[in-house]
C-alpha cells in the first residue's frame, strides 16, 4: 500500500484554552503539521464548541494551515465567517449535507481545502462520486461530539477501503482519521491505510507535554509506515 509520510494534525478541542497559543505553537515547533480545530453546534452532535473567533485567534499565533471540522447542521452558513477568520481547510460530515457537491464546490470557490467526513456507521461508497472533487477524506474513529473516546476498530477495515478507492480515483486526497489516536491506534489507523492523524488527548492531554507527546505519537505512526513498507 502507497501512502504518504504520515503527518499529524492535533486537536485543539482538547487543549488547555487558558494557555491555547502557547499550546498551538508548542505543537507546530514540534513537527504539527496542521491545526485541527472541531466546530460544533449542539445540534448536528450533542455538544458546543468553538466559533470562528478562535480561528482569527489562532491565525495570529501559526503559520500552520487551520483545518475546521464542521460538525454543524448546516455548514454553508458559516463558511464565508470562517474563511475570513483565517480557516486553511474545510471538513463537511456526508451526514450533515443533502447537497454534498455544492458544499465542495462552494469551498473550492473560496480557495479552499475540501475534505468530506464520514461517520462510523457511514459506509466508504458514499465518497465515491464526490473523491475527484476533494482534498481530503476524514474517516471519523469515534462518534463525532466528545475528545477523549475510544477508537473504534470496527473502523479499521473501512479505513483500508478508502485507501483503496484513494488510490483508483483521486491519489492525492488525504486519507485522515479523527477520534481516539494514540500511540497504540495510531500504527493501526496507519497499517490500514491512513496518512493524516488527528490527536487531541494523545497530543495535549500529555502530562509529560505537548513537545514530548508529539514525539511519541510520531514515532509510532512511523514504526507502522517502516512495517508496511518492508
Ligand atoms: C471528536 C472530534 C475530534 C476530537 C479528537 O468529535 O472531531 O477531533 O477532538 O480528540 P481525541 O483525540 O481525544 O479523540
Ligand atoms: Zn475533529
């Protein structure tokens, strides 16, 4: 299996927010190579979080691309605030969005990343007609709304089937996961096929740090990209 250099996007969701700059820049200097950042609205998922203000916040602080993951009923109303704010990359769930292609073609119009998002009881057909269109795909390893689950490895195999629709239609996409990575899912999600890994807890719930756990949370994605590619 081909895949890219594995690349890590930590989670802000799960980050001291009385010290998120400092944070964020703790996480860039030690090799991030993306900002993750959950937008939620109480409806789409069982939870608030963060609004474009802390994009314009964070846009300061990294030259980092922001990646925001929409977890909103509709996210064609905020994708202009966003985009403004400072926002790199879109998300969109396939859940959320009856009218999936509009959406992308939406964000490609504001220069932007696309990527579309499925949810664990999402079958990987759905991506099919939308691949050649995106940037990403992000394979949700939990359910959507809460930092700190457990990854679900019943998603492992869905993982490795979009690797290979990647692969046949549009070979530049990101495959990202999202949901419980840490250094012992972390070579599972990167065996089956995934290239991107979004950490939260592993990354700044760390007690050690976040310089420390970013190194660990790399070595062991590697670890399972020098497997594979024996
Ligand atoms: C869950 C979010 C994730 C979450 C990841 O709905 O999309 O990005 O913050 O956090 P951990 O790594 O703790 O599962
Ligand atoms: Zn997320």
């Amino acid at each position: 299996m081909l895949q890219g250099a594995i690349r890590i996007a930590p989670s802000i969701l799960v980050a001291d927010f009385a010290r998120l700059g400092e944070q964020v820049v703790q996480a860039e200097q030690s090799g991030a190579d993306r900002i993750h950042v959950d937008v939620m609205d109480g409806h789409f998922v069982p939870n608030l979080s963060l609004g474009a203000v802390i994009v314009e916040g964070l846009r300061k602080v990294t030259r980092l691309p922001l990646e925001t993951h929409m977890m909103v009923a509709n996210p064609d109303l905020f994708l202009d605030e966003f985009c403004e704010a400072g926002t790199d990359a879109f998300l969109v769930h396939w859940e959320s969005n009856p009218n999936l292609h509009r959406t992308v073609q939406r964000i490609k119009a504001l220069g932007k990343r696309a990527g579309v998002v499925i949810n664990p009881a999402t079958t990987a057909a759905v991506l099919e007609e939308i691949l050649p269109d995106i940037d990403q795909v992000l394979v949700m390893t939990v359910n959507p709304g809460f930092g700190h689950q457990h990854f679900l490895a019943s998603t492992l195999a869905k993982i490795g089937r979009v690797r290979h629709m990647i692969k046949e239609i549009n070979p530049a996409c990101d495959l990202e996961v999202d949901g419980g990575i840490d250094e012992e899912t972390a070579p599972l999600a990167v065996a089956a096929g995934a290239d991107v890994l979004v950490a939260g807890t592993s990354v700044f719930g760390d007690h050690r740090g976040v310089a420390a756990a970013m190194e660990r949370l790399t070595a062991a994605a590697n670890t399972a990209v020098s497997q594979i590619r024996k």
